[in-house]
C-alpha cells in the first residue's frame, strides 16, 4: 500500500499503476500512474472514488486494511472516467447499505457503465450542498467540463480538504517534488483539461472562496504546502498564458533537408537576440511533450515539408491536437519545404486561422528541397518580424 498521508482520519487507500505504458491509450507515463482513492473514517465512513479495474485488487487490499472490519456507509462519485469509477458496481455489491453520493449527471452516466440498478442508493447532491458524516462535512461544487459534464469536486470542512478530482493531478507517482510536480502536472492538463480553461477559470473561482489547507486530487501527490505555487500553474494554464519567453521550433522533416533549416532557423534567432529557443523534430517527439512545449512558449515557428499536396503527417496531427486543446495566444512563424509545389505553409494556415487569437508574421520562408541564403535572408526577416 502506498503510504501517502492526508490526516489521521482521511486514509490513502490509492493504487500506482508501473505496468501501464499509455494512459489513455494515449499518453506516454514511464513512471506510471497513480489512482487515487481516500476513506474518511468517520461516524459515516466514506470512500472517495474507486480506481480503475486495473487496480481493483490491491485497492480492495488497501481499503479493508484501514477499515478494520468497519463497512462502508458512503461513496462519493466524483468522476464517471473509467480509471476512477471502475470499482463502482464492486464495491456496491461488497457493501451492500452503502449509498452513492453523486450528481443528476452523475447517476444518468452510471447506468451507461454498469448494469446494475442503484436507484434505490442514490443521493443525488447539488452545487453547495453538505452531507455530514460525523464529525467531518462534505460540500459539493459542481464542475461540468473538467474534464466530462458530471464533475463534481468536494470539499471538507474540518480539516479543510479539496477533493479535486482530475484537477491538480499528473502523471506519474504520488512522490512531491515541485518542479517534477509542475512537468508532469502541466502535461496532464494541456493534453487532457486544456480544452476547457473557461470551465477551469470557474473552478478555481469556487475554490478561491474556500479555506483550502490540502488539495487531494484522483492522480498524483496530495498538495500540502505552497498551495499558492499549484493555483498560479492552474491560472496560467487555464488562461493559455506562456509561460516561457521564447520561440518553440517545430519542424516536420521528411529527408532532413526542413530539420536542417529549423536548426538554422535556431541560430538566426539566438543572433537576433532571442535567448529562449528550442528545436523539436515531430517525427521523433512525444505529440503530448510536443503539445505542452507549444503552450508554454509565447511564440512557435511551425516547419513543415509538402507531404500529398498537404502537409506532412506528423505535423498535420500536431496542429490539430493543438486545435482540440484551445491553442491560442501565441505570435506564430511558418516555413515549408516542396520540391515542386510547396503547399504545407497554405494548409498549416488554414488551420492555424481556425484558432484563437493567432497572429502570424511574415514573411513566410519557402525552400524549394534545400534551403538557400536566399532563403536564410528570409529566415533572418521572419526572425525580426517574430522577435
């Protein structure tokens, strides 16, 4: 069992997960990822979400050691997301009195999942509402949109606990180290809440107005000290601000000749006087590590080669991920490669204009197979223009 603390009456009963290697099936996580479960011991004993089914046993393990032959007279569905809700219908078949606590939305999506009826064990709670168990109170306060409609976060009076659910959590393990915390946590949400700033800004509203001491989230540390750090991630994240003064290259390369302008394009920059400048190549980068460098630069130059007439693969992926998390805000370069009819800057335009509050430079930098010091004058005069 993972030994995480909360306080002497909020028990860690989650689960780190070593043996999955995509998250979502999706997301790269070589140290894993936690799913985090909590029992408040209390008049009313209560679980805080289940884990995924890839879990079940050892969270089962880690549940009956806390509760010491006790039942369980409460579970609080924060989150239908499988890699949470997965243990639902177990754990009501194992504690037969229990009731679900949940919202409207909550129980319309649980019948989606399982097929058993909980109609007869429902409390169905709305924004502000309390439920006491004992000497410790639950609040809930809804939080449609981060990242699925029926979110709902909750908050512990006494001992001034935020249950967040997908909020302020990352990939990888429970262990809390501020900069690890921010690489893994700002990962996270890009790629998974970063569509939804507008519902997160709200979020952060309802928590502003509470007395929050700890922060208890579904993956990654419970957030105890310099809670103020992990709030002023969120606002920039969720506000699409930089947080990086410099230029993101992204460059996809067929045969080598657009990655070699791209690293050109890195020193024109550096002489231009621009300290901050890192190169990725897409064909060998993460899509998640790429989405996050985009967000946090405050300027992307996008390099492509002519691929079908469009653009070439990697990066045409790359731009609409971009799109599906909100990308926005940012001073944006464009250079493409074609060895007859160059098309990818057109396309990556089209796509780019799509976006919010994108302003593109000129010129953009058009190499015909192998870059040329016409082309490097070019490449300077995007420099200055992108500066």
């Amino acid at each position: 069992m993972n030994e995480m603390t909360v306080t002497d009456s909020i028990r860690y009963i989650g689960v780190q997960d070593t043996s999955i290697d995509l998250f979502e099936s999706q997301y790269v996580v070589p140290e894993g990822i936690s799913y985090n479960s909590y029992v408040i011991m209390d008049e009313k004993v209560t679980v805080m979400d289940t884990v995924d089914q890839r879990a079940t046993d050892a969270w089962l393990a880690n549940l009956r050691k806390v509760l010491e032959g006790k039942s369980v007279d409460y579970l609080v569905v924060q989150h239908m997301e499988p890699d949470h809700a997965g243990n639902i219908q177990k754990l009501a078949e194992l504690y037969p009195k229990m009731k679900l606590i949940g919202n409207v939305k909550t129980f319309a999506m649980m019948k989606q999942f399982f097929d058993m009826d909980f109609t007869e064990r429902t409390i169905v709670v709305k924004e502000g509402d309390s439920i006491s168990l004992g000497s410790h109170t639950l609040q809930f306060y809804m939080a449609p949109m981060v990242h699925w409609p029926e979110v709902m976060v909750t908050y512990e009076t006494s001992e001034k606990v935020l249950f967040a659910a997908d909020g302020f959590g990352k990939f990888g393990t429970t262990e809390l180290d501020v900069a690890d915390w921010a690489r893994e946590a700002r990962r996270y949400y890009l790629n998974i809440c970063g569509k939804y700033g507008v519902q997160v800004q709200a979020l952060l509203k309802k928590a502003a107005t509470l007395d929050i001491s700890m922060i208890a989230p579904l993956h990654g540390p419970v957030l105890k000290e310099e809670l103020g750090t992990y709030l002023n991630f969120y606002q920039t994240w969720s506000t699409y601000e930089p947080e990086i003064d410099g230029v993101l290259v992204a460059f996809a390369s067929i045969h080598g000749n657009t990655g070699k302008a791209a690293y050109e394009m890195e020193e024109i920059l550096h002489q231009a006087g621009i300290e901050q400048v890192k190169v990725i190549d897409l064909s060998r980068t993460d899509l998640s590590w790429a989405v996050n460098d985009a967000f946090m630069y405050s300027r992307v130059i996008f390099a492509a080669a002519t691929y079908d007439g469009g653009i070439f693969p990697c990066m045409d992926d790359f731009l609409h991920h971009l799109k599906a998390k909100g990308f926005q805000k940012r001073t944006i370069g464009l250079m493409e490669n074609g060895s007859w009819a160059p098309m990818a800057a057109k396309h990556m335009r089209a796509i780019l204009e799509t976006m919010k509050n994108q302003t593109i430079v000129e010129p953009v930098v058009t190499i015909k197979s192998t870059m040329t010091e016409e082309n490097k004058t070019q490449m300077k005069e995007l420099a200055a223009a992108i500066k």
